[in-house]
C-alpha cells in the first residue's frame, strides 16, 4: 500500500484483553497488512460494561430486537444504540477508511451472531452484532470484513484495495 490508511478495528483482535471474559483475540494476520494506523474501538468497553463482565446476547422482543446480560437480564440497547450513532460520527471525521469486525460478537459481528427469541432460551436466526448494525445503516458504503475473511490471503487483499481506494489522499 502507498498511502497510509487508517482502518478500525475490533480492540479485541489487536491484542486487546478486552473480551467479556477478560481475554483478548490477537490476530496473526496483522502483520501481513503494510502500513496500516489500526484504530481500536471496543463498543462494550466503551459503553461502560467491565473486565471481565458478564456475556451479553440478541433478543427478539416484542417491541424490536433488543440487547441483554444473558444472567442480569440487563438492558443494554439504548445505550449501545445512542453510543454508536456518536462513535461512527467521530469514525468518519476521523478518516476511517474500512473496519475489520470480530466474527460472532453480540456487538461487532457481521451478520453471523445468534438471534435469541422472546426472553432468550433459544436461537431463532442469525444478525448483525449490534454496534455493527447500526454502523452498517449509517454507514452503507464503509468497506466492512470480519477476521475470518482476514485470515483468507485473498479476501484480505480485495479488503486492503477496497480500503486504498476509499482513502482520502
Ligand atoms: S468483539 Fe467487540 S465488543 Fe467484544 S471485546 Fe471485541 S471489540 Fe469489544
């Protein structure tokens, strides 16, 4: 890559003990990217939720789909919600230019995170985490992969072409 560009990330994969059970998720396929300013961001973290902390799931619910502590029956949405439409604000003025997603996470995943039905005792579907999901709304056009397609040579070349040409010079 010619240009440096800068692409944001899900902490956890930068090595980050961020994860819910104090974990983080570093991925060996960094350094295999060129000059790259990865800008870390981890929605639970932000939000206010600890280290570690209880785990987190999707509801289906009468009145939309909505975000829960699995055990506290915790309420997260409006707050994941509210935090997000600021934080891509700040992403976008900030020149980000793609975003790698951690596969699977209640907050960062693409379309591959389970959707629990009414009071959560069972999967009825598939979602988008749901950081990511307001993301993708506000954001349609932002070159978007999760780590799994990172770890795939040719995935994570169209990526960092995508990302190239969506920087700013
Ligand atoms: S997947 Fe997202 S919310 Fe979960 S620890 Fe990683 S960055 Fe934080």
């Amino acid at each position: 890559m010619t240009e440096t560009v800068r692409i944001a990330i899900s902490s956890c994969l930068l090595g980050e003990r961020v994860r819910y059970d104090g974990e983080s998720k570093l991925q060996s396929w960094l350094v295999d990217c060129g000059e790259v300013v990865w800008v870390p961001v981890c929605p639970e973290v932000e939000i206010g939720m600890s280290i570690p902390r209880e785990a987190i799931q999707i509801e289906e619910s009468y009145d939309g789909i909505k975000l829960f502590g699995v055990e506290s029956r915790q309420d997260w949405t409006e707050q994941m919600n509210d935090f997000t439409r600021q934080r891509v604000l700040q992403l976008q003025a900030a020149d980000i230019a793609g975003y790698v997603f951690k596969a699977r996470s209640p907050s960062c995943g693409i379309g591959d995170v389970p959707l629990m039905g009414a009071l959560g005792q069972s999967v009825v579907g598939k979602t988008n985490g749901r950081f990511c999901d307001v993301l993708m709304e506000m954001w349609p056009e932002l070159p978007i992969v999760n780590e799994v397609m990172m770890l795939d040579a040719k995935q994570r070349a169209e990526f960092l072409q995508r990302v190239q040409q969506n920087t700013v010079p």
